[in-house]
C-alpha cells in the first residue's frame, strides 16, 4: 500500500527555505533502494507524498484518495504497466495533471517516450529534481477540475 513521506523543516544552519512547495505527489518506483533516496531527497519540500511500487498500484491508490493528486513522478521501466502507459491513463482521466517520467535508460529519448512528458534522467541531483518540480508546480497548483 501507498505511504505517505514525512514532512519536515529543513535542518538548522542549511539557509535553505523550508517547505518550497505545496500539494500532493504520487510517486511510482518499483525499485525499493531508488524510492528510499528520492523520498528522503524529498522530506523537505513540503509536498505530502504517496508512494506507489507499480503502476498497477498508483491506479489503484488514485481511485482510494480522498483528494486528487497535483503532481506524479514516475519510473518508466517496470514490470506490468510502464509508466508512459501509467501516465497516459491519469491523462485520459485528467487531462492537465503534471506528469514527469524518471528513467536511466537513454533508449527511451529515442524511441519519443520524452516527447509528451518530462523525462528527469537518472541518476539525478536533489537540485536537478527540485528544479523539476518548481518547473510544474511553482505558483500554480494543479487545477483539480
């Protein structure tokens, strides 16, 4: 099932702003090492993060939320759906829902899975995925109409 990351304040003397975002991230990564790092590069920012091991799963856990989500980060290379087909599903149901794919294998620029979607490349920076989400989230909070 889905967890929820913790919330925290930046860590004292960093001169970094605590909590640089607001909203709901549904975060998808089959690989449990992968997702621990991102989650815990993620504790500041503010965003109440739901974690998804599979495409399958984030499906599932979007029709059980209370509220929708305003930002999805998903793996491409997983077993069953990938998450193109995971993005492109949350795109049929809302259709302006930021979606980025994460992925290390350069064939998928390739074969165009880039072109609709923001492909962030592992392995990534905290800065590299921070500036990520200010690119999709910064002042303007998904719509949930």
């Amino acid at each position: 099932m889905g967890q929820k990351g913790p919330r925290s304040a930046a860590s004292p003397g960093t001169g970094q702003v605590s909590n640089p975002f607001l909203g709901r991230l549904l975060y998808v990564e089959d690989n449990a090492q992968i997702a621990e790092i991102t989650c815990l590069m993620l504790e500041d920012t503010g965003l109440d993060i739901v974690q998804a091991s599979s495409a399958e799963e984030a499906l599932r856990l979007v029709d059980t939320q209370e509220s929708p989500f305003d930002i999805v980060l998903t793996d491409v290379v997983m077993p069953g759906l990938s998450g193109v087909q995971l993005a492109r599903r949350l795109n049929q149901r809302w259709p302006n829902l930021p979606i980025v794919l994460v992925s290390g294998f350069s064939e998928e620029l390739t074969m165009g899975y880039g072109a609709q979607y923001e492909l962030l490349r592992k392995p990534f920076t905290r800065g590299a995925l921070f500036d990520c989400l200010q690119r999709h989230l910064d002042g303007s909070i998904y719509q949930h109409a």
